[in-house]
C-alpha cells in the first residue's frame, strides 16, 4: 500500500501464550520497553510502571518522540503493547520487533495505524483478464495482520467501502457482499440439513445459507483464525458465528475432509469458498491441479443422493500465462458430478467478472 507522507506510526499489537513470571515482573518489563526505546533510538522521558495485585503490570515510557506502553495479563498469558512515534516508520518498527524477540510468545497480532492529517493512501488491485492493475484509494486502514498463512488487511475503500484482501486479493466487501454469496449459494434448497462450507471464514456465506434455509446446519472449515477475527471484530459477523446451528472447524479443508471421510459424515451441499488467484505454468499449475483433484476426490464422496455443490472459481479468463483456477476445476467438476453449470457475476469490488461452477451427485449407476 503506498502512502504520501503521513505524522506518525502507531503499532498496536498482542502476545499470547507469554510466562505468567515474565507478564508479572514490572521491573523487568520496564527493561524490556527500554531496551526497545534504545533499539530504536527513541529518547526517554519519564516511566511509570504500577504492579497489581494479584497479578498484572501496566506500564509507560513518555518518548521525545511519543510513547511506548504495556498492560499484561499473566493469568492468561497474555500482553498488549503499543508504540508510537512520529519517527521514521522503519525506526519506530525497531523497537516492536526488539520487544517481539525478547518476550518469549506463541502467537503474535499486529496491527498498525497511520497517525496524522493530508495522507492519500492507495492499493493496487490485479485484474487478470488483461493482467493489470487498478489503483484504489484506501480511506482508512481497519487491520493489517500477517497470519501464519497469509496477510490479511481490512480496509475503507472508496466506492467499495470496507473490504477485506488477502494477499493483496478482494475476499469480501460490504458493499456487493450479496451478489457473490447469491450467486455461490445459488443451490441451496429449503429441505438441505447439512452444509459444508470450505473456507469462508468471513461467515458471510453462512450467513446466506441461514437466510435461504433457517433449519441447516453449516460447517465451516476455515483454515486461519484470523480471517475469523476480522470477520467477528470488523464486519459484525459474531452472530453468525455464535449461531447453534453453524460449527466452525478450524483447520486445512483437506484434513477436514479426511476426517468427515473416516467419520462416514455426509453433507446435502458443499460449497467451496478458498481464496484463489490465477497461476503461472510450471510448478504452480501443478499444484493448483493436484490440489483440486484431490479436493474433488475428497468431498464428491460426502455429498448424499442429490447432492449438489458449487465453487467460486474466479475469473473466465486471464491473460497468458496465467491460468485460471476455472481452467483448472471445470474439468474436474465434470469428472466427479454431473449436470456441470457456470453462471457469471459481475462483482464491483472484484474489479471484473467472476465465475462460479455447479455441479450435482452422479447417479449411483454411474
């Protein structure tokens, strides 16, 4: 994302599984967001760091430069820190990643806010078709975290409104979220019990499950916990989340399915809502190939009597050579289901059309 000038970086970030000793100790605490300070040449001001009883510490450096604070929770091994500064971004970065390597964590989130006034900040989003890209202006940063698998951003943008991307690629926005979850839901009939939904995380796809058939059951195998976080804390998604009749499953779609296939659990529709980009030749279609042929060999098998299933399967066409995921699952849908349908959406934030493929349980003749 590019940005033309703005008056400061903010980095709010959190550390989990952390010591209890380590989260209760203020004075060595107090070292760790000195050492920081020094790591990123910050100037010290003042500090205070009050320790509670049981357990607890809160704690700030005031810099020349801004501030650098703390607040832990050592029952749940858990800290919150911040720092900003109207320093260099580099500069101020320093001194987070002094802290992230000098706590000993298990999981890490990272959040950063751009601080001021007069800032333009824009993305590039890919279109495939002709291989370019579109610059959007980003109004208002909402989240950036990098996960174990992927980055992904929460962003205002104008005329699309709040958007989340992953890897630089639009998965949902606010604004048209209706016209794909339609168009992939298109199949849902209102005597389905169970659905599988592989990905989509973002519960927006469940929550048009739920609109279209109340009594379903829906099973979310979504892969990162942070999509799910987004999901929950920017787009109101809780409900559907906390609804009894959706279980998430957190974890590959590919394990999922083996254990559905080991536990004979069988689904009146699957949906398949991954994140997907065209890929080059080579390695990467070999890749994309294998792993949809072994997700078709997969889940084909847990579709009951009149099953159905659909996919996302992105863009018709894309410029050479990049090669679509549509050329890779078309064939695949045609091998494992029958009555194979395609049906085009024109999606706004996507920047141009996309393509979803239908397909229905083979015969047991067949």
């Amino acid at each position: 994302m590019k940005v033309r000038k703005i008056k400061g970086k903010h980095y709010l970030f959190d550390l989990y599984g952390c010591d209890y000793h380590d989260l209760d100790a203020a004075d060595d605490l107090k070292k760790l967001l000195e050492g920081a300070a020094n790591a990123a040449k910050m100037e010290i001001l003042h500090s205070h760091f009050h320790k509670f009883s049981p357990h607890g510490v809160t704690g700030v450096l005031v810099l020349s430069t801004s501030h650098i604070s703390v607040h832990t929770w050592p029952e749940y091994g858990y800290a919150a820190f911040d720092v900003f500064s109207c320093s260099d971004e580099s500069q101020t970065y320093l001194a987070v990643e002094y802290i992230v390597k000098h706590l000993a964590h298990t999981r890490k989130r990272i959040h950063d806010v751009d601080r001021g006034y007069a800032e333009l900040k824009t993305i590039s989003i890919p279109i495939y078709k002709d291989n370019t890209k579109q610059t959007v202006t980003v109004h208002r940063k909402l989240a950036e975290i990098e996960s174990p698998f992927q980055k992904i951003q929460v962003l205002d943008l104008e005329k699309f409104g709040k958007t989340m991307l992953i890897d630089g690629i639009t998965q949902v926005c606010v604004n048209d979220t209706d016209i794909y979850d339609n168009a992939i839901t298109k199949d849902v009939r209102p005597t389905d019990k169970d659905i599988l939904i592989l990905g989509g995380g973002d519960g927006f796809v469940a929550a048009k499950v739920l609109e279209k058939n109340p009594t379903a059951r829906v099973t979310i195998a979504e892969l990162d916990l942070e999509v799910i976080y987004c999901a929950r804390t920017y787009f109101d998604q809780s409900k559907v989340f906390n609804n009894p009749r959706v279980l998430v499953a957190v974890g590959d779609a590919m394990q999922y399915l083996r254990m559905a296939k080991e536990k004979n659990l069988t689904y009146d529709g699957i949906i398949i809502d991954l994140t997907d980009e065209p890929v080059g030749s080579g390695k990467a279609l070999t890749r994309l190939s294998a792993f949809y042929d072994e997700l078709m060999k997969l889940s084909a098998p847990l579709l009951r009597p009149d099953g159905w299933m659909s996919s996302q399967a992105g863009v018709p066409k894309a410029k050479a050579p990049l090669i679509t995921t549509y050329d890779v699952l078309m064939p695949l849908f045609k091998k494992h289901l029958v009555d194979v349908k395609e049906e085009k959406a024109n999606i706004p934030s996507f920047l141009e059309e996309n393509i979803f493929i239908y397909g229905r349980t083979k015969p047991k003749s067949e």
